[in-house]
C-alpha cells in the first residue's frame, strides 16, 4: 500500500525542520542494495532547496546547499560522527535543465546503483523514467498564504 504523510510548514524553518527529520529517518532504515533516491518536485519557490538545507544539517553536514541549477550536481560527503550508518554521500541535483538522457553523462548509473549514496532529486519529476520503482517522493505545494508550504511525503 501507499503510505502518504501531509505536513504544513508556517515558515522556511519548518521546512527545513521536515528535511532534517527526514534525514535522520532514513539513516535508520537498514541497508540498501542501490542508492536511495528521494525525488524533490513542486514549483520554482516551493521549498525544495530550503528542505535539502535542513536535509543535509540532519546528515551531520555543516556546508549549506544551494540550489544546484547551474551546476547540476553536487556531492556532499556525510561526516561519521553524527551516526552516518551505511551513507557516506549525499548528492544534491537539480534536473531542471535536463533529461532522463543526459544523466549518463553525469554517471547516474554508477552513483545510483552505489547504496553509500543519497540522493536529492529537484525536479524529479522531469526524469521519472530513470529511477527505479523505489522512490521517495516529498511534492511541495504553495499554501494558503505566503509562508505556507504544504509538504507530501509518499513512498
Ligand atoms: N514554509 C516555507 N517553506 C520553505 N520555504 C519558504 C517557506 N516560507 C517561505 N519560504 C521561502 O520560499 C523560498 C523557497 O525557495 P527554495 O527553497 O529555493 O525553492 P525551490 O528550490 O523549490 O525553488 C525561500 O526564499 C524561502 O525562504
Ligand atoms: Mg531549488
């Protein structure tokens, strides 16, 4: 069955709270074959950049992404100490500017299949037919007023 959770944020730091959350919970989750593999979608000010900075703070990481559109790619190396488990990267992507067929170009298939590896997908949406069957999805939406976000987390 689909699991779905519906979270509210007030405000940038909310957001922020939710990916952290998030990150610690999938440090606990047993160990993978491949990559994990969350898919970040929503508008441009939606909040997924904001979610992958308190993303990378519950991994133990003190630098703060930035969104990634100009560079495509970014890989963070998850520090031992704050409980790092079975993850040692985390890659931050943003796939705005490009299609399923350009990641070989980026080596998507070598680092998705590497279960060491984390990866953030901004615009995940655009390039559904190159991840696998197990993905997590975080689908953000403006909300009521202007610091509102509405975060779906489905698997
Ligand atoms: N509840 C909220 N959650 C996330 N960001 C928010 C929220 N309220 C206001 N913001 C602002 O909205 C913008 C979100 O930008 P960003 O995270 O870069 O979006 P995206 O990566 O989806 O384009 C930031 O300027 C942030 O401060
Ligand atoms: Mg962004």
């Amino acid at each position: 069955m689909q699991k779905c959770v519906e979270i509210s944020t007030k405000s940038d730091k909310d957001t922020k709270a939710v990916g952290e959350i998030l990150a610690r919970s999938l440090m606990e989750d047993g160990p993978r074959k491949v990559a994990t593999l969350v898919s970040l979608e929503g508008d441009l000010g939606a909040g997924k950049t904001t979610f992958v900075q308190g993303f990378a703070k519950g991994l133990g990481i003190k630098e703060i992404p930035k969104s990634p559109t100009f560079v495509l790619m970014k890989i963070f190396r998850i520090p031992g100490k704050k409980g790092r488990k079975h993850f040692e990267n985390l890659i931050h992507m943003d796939v705005y500017r490009i299609s399923a067929r350009d990641l070989n170009a980026l080596e998507w298939s070598d680092f998705s299949k590497n279960p060491a590896n984390l990866i953030l997908v901004e615009w995940g949406g655009r390039i559904k037919k190159a991840f696998s069957k197990k993905v997590l999805r975080v689908i953000f939406e403006h909300g009521k007023n202007e610091k509102e976000r509405i975060l779906r987390i489905q698997e």
